[in-house]
C-alpha cells in the first residue's frame, strides 16, 4: 500500500513542471482600498494620543475595530480554529 501511494507522487510532480506555461500567473497585488486602509492604521498607530480627549480616543478605536473588520471581510480567506484542525486531522487519521 506504501509502495503504491508513493509511486504517484513523481508523476504529479512532473506534470507540475510540464504546465507552467499554460496556467496564468497571478499577482498578489493588494487592491487600492486595502491600501488606503492599511495607510490609515499606520497613521492611526503613529499618532500621540496623549493630547486627546477620552471621546476622540473611543472614535479611534471605533474606526480601527472597523477597518479590521472591513479587511477581514475583504480577504475572503477561508479561517480554520485549532479545533477545528484537530478534528480534521483526527478523522484522517480513523479514516485512513
């Protein structure tokens, strides 16, 4: 059964290598208003709060917890917790 389940491991591998040209390349360009929202975290994080008053310190917060939602959001990334992996792995495991 090991013998087996290795044998297909090089095929797959030089298959791999034979396609490069025909599959387009993607670029992991981040969009415009990822950007922007990256600069103004920064910004955010950069600021002397010292000075400000308790109500502008809670519109901060309020506007970071926004942007990291809106980022979030916009990753579209598929989030696993550490249960949920070990319940996966777990049944690979019973499984196979």
């Amino acid at each position: 059964m090991m013998v087996f389940s290795l044998s297909f491991i090089p095929s797959t591998v030089l298959a791999s290598e034979k396609n490069t040209t025909d599959v387009p390349v993607k670029t992991n360009e981040m969009p415009a208003e990822v950007k922007t929202m990256l600069n103004r975290l920064e910004e955010i994080k950069n600021m002397d709060k010292t000075n400000m008053s308790r109500s502008e310190k809670k519109e901060l917060r309020a506007e970071v917890k926004t942007i990291k939602k809106n980022l979030k959001a916009s990753n579209h990334g598929i989030y696993l917790s550490i249960g949920a992996v070990i319940i996966i792995i777990l049944l690979l495991i019973l499984l196979l």
